[in-house]
C-alpha cells in the first residue's frame, strides 16, 4: 500500500494488482489512480469490481457478457483490459477470438477496451526465440484490430524480465513485479541493469541459551551440540513467512557476522548458532534478509537455499511482520 502510494507520488499513473481485495485495499488507502486487477475474475466479484472503479482483465467471452450485464451507475462505456494467451498458458483469448470479441455487443456500448495485454513465458531466458514468438503474436493481433480500425490506448506485455532484456515488448504501458523490490527474475549475468534490493527482513534477540554437548535444539531433535554452545532464539518462524525447510540450512546476520540456523524452524521462533559470535546478547538485531557491516543476506540467497525464486521469499512474508518503510535516499532517485 506504501509502495502503491510512493509510486503515484512519483508520477505513475496507474497500478496493476493480482486480486480484487488488493485493489479494494489501494483503494480503501486513498489510492484514486486507475487500478488494472490482473488476476482471476469471478461472475459474483464483478459489483465490488464496479464499486470500486477498479479495471477488470477479460480473458474470455462470458466474463465479457456477465461484465456488461452488470448494474452500473452511469451510461458511460466500463474501461477493461483485455488478455491475449500469445504462449503463457494460462489465461487469456486465443489471437485469433480477440478482434471477434472486440466486434460483439458488450464492446458496442457497456464496455470499452481500454488495454490489450499479453504476459510472456520465457523473458529471462538466456534464448530470446520464444518470447520474439510471443511478441509477434501479439503484433499480429494489435495489426488486425488496427486493420478493423479498433483503437485500444494501452497495450502491455512487459514483465521486469521483458522490461529489461526485450524493448520491443515495453509497448505503451510495462508491469514491473519483482524489479521494484531490486531483484532481478534470474540472474541475468554480465551487462544486466544493477539492482539494489530494498527489503530488508529483522529481527533481534530475545534470549541467548548456553546448550551443553549432546544437548538438542527445537523440535525433532535434529540439531545436537557438538561443544558447548552459545545459541540465540529469534522470534521469527515460519508463520512469518522464514520457512521451514531453513532448518538447520539458513543462516543470519548477528553483530556483523553469519550465525547458522540450527535445529528445527518452529512456527514462531528459529535458532542459531551464535558460539562464535561471543558478544551477542539479547536485543541485538538479527538480519534475515539484508545488511549488517560489511555482510549481505539477499531474498535470492534464501531462495537458493530453498531450491526456489526469490518470488516465493519475498511474497511469504506473513502479515504479522511489522512493516516499516524508509524514504528513497536522494542518490538512489
Ligand atoms: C500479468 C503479470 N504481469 C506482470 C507481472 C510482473 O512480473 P515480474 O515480477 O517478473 O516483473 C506478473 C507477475 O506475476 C504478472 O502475472
């Protein structure tokens, strides 16, 4: 919500989200930007939809027709987004069903086709073959509906990976998703755009235990001392979204240096070894994902360790996480 209000402030004009709620949420935060709701669109959504001056996506006929037949206040026509499948396969009209959709009765009079859009499969693959492909696709369709003289203001393809690696996929308007937290999709090698990660995930201390050998950490018993031990228990699990397969695999950032987590990550809490870190003490704060010194734990790191994207990292940390935000430093904009 911070983030939606920081990007309108800087002069963006309009915001994509994935679901009805967040969209009601930018709205119900004072957001009066258009909003383009790019996820799934049920029959029984389409009032909140119209409540909140929120854009829909379209991705097939019935969603069209039920949208249109929907009360309204005004006569005017209801700007929507309309989603082309050129190869994703997920949601979406074939290239071949958009201009017949465009020419039927709920784009002659209810509603009005404000966006054409596409989603790519592949653009942060190393071979750009596939997403060349996706683009002609969707050029082809933006040529028939120019050919059947149907004007459509913005047209969008671009995620961060496009955004950076296929200029001829930025069109009118582009989504970045992931390249706003400073994370590139992929690592993109060589001359790829630097990115600064802006999230940063703490905690601090809140008691440091002297564990003897052969005394076990947390449940499970999967850590078992090997010397006497010094380990620090942080309230953070994986109810906040630090997940549980960081057992005994991740690590933090405790007074400049790494501190390996040990034992089992418990719904509320996770331990790590703080041996030898000897100064640690209670209070003193705990970095999960970001800086401390000279030392960097990022999303992708995290997400290394899990076998995942650090999509996945970022997008589960769990609601009950304080959120504080920071303005952008001055050089940073
Ligand atoms: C339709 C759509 N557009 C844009 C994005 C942003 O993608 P990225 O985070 O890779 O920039 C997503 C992410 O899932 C998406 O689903």
């Amino acid at each position: 919500m911070v983030i939606s209000q920081t990007l309108v402030q800087l002069g963006i004009p309009r915001l994509g989200v994935a679901t009805l709620q967040e969209g009601i949420a930018l709205r119900e935060a004072g957001i009066s930007a258009p909003i383009l709701v790019m996820g799934a669109l049920f029959a029984n959504q389409f009032p909140d939809m119209i409540a909140h001056r929120l854009t829909p996506v379209v991705y097939d006929r019935e969603a069209a027709a039920g949208f249109a037949a929907c009360p309204r206040s005004g006569p005017e026509p209801y700007p929507v987004h309309v989603k082309v499948d050129t190869g994703m396969g997920r949601l979406g009209l074939s290239p071949d069903e958009v201009l017949s959709l465009l020419q039927s009765p709920p784009f002659r009079g209810p509603l009005r086709v404000e966006g054409l859009m596409t989603h790519l499969a592949d653009a942060d693959s190393q071979d750009p073959s596939y997403t060349q492909t996706q683009i002609a696709r969707f050029g082809s369709v933006i040529s028939q509906l120019k050919a059947a003289g149907l004007q459509v203001p913005l047209v969008h393809a671009a995620n961060s990976a496009a955004i950076l690696c296929h200029p001829s996929a930025h069109f009118t308007v582009v989504r970045p998703g992931i390249m706003l937290y400073g994370y590139h999709t992929t690592p993109l090698g060589g001359d790829a755009l630097e990115l600064k990660p802006v999230l940063t995930l703490t905690t601090n201390v809140v008691q440091v235990r002297r564990v003897a050998p052969g005394e076990s950490v947390s449940y499970g018993r999967t850590f078992v001392a090997s010397r006497l031990s010094r380990i620090a228990v942080l309230p953070i699990g994986y109810a906040d979204g630090y997940s549980r397969a960081l057992s005994n695999r991740g690590a933090v950032l405790i007074a400049g240096r790494r501190a390996p987590v040990v034992g089992r990550v418990c719904m509320d809490m996770t331990m790590v070894d703080v041996t030898d870190i000897p100064t640690v003490r209670p209070g003193h704060e705990a970095v999960l994902i970001g800086r401390q010194g000279d030392m960097q734990i990022t999303a992708a790191d995290l997400a290394a360790w899990l076998g995942t994207i650090p999509y996945e990292v970022l997008c589960s940390i769990g609601p009950r996480v304080i959120r504080r935000y920071s303005p952008i430093p001055a050089q940073a904009t």
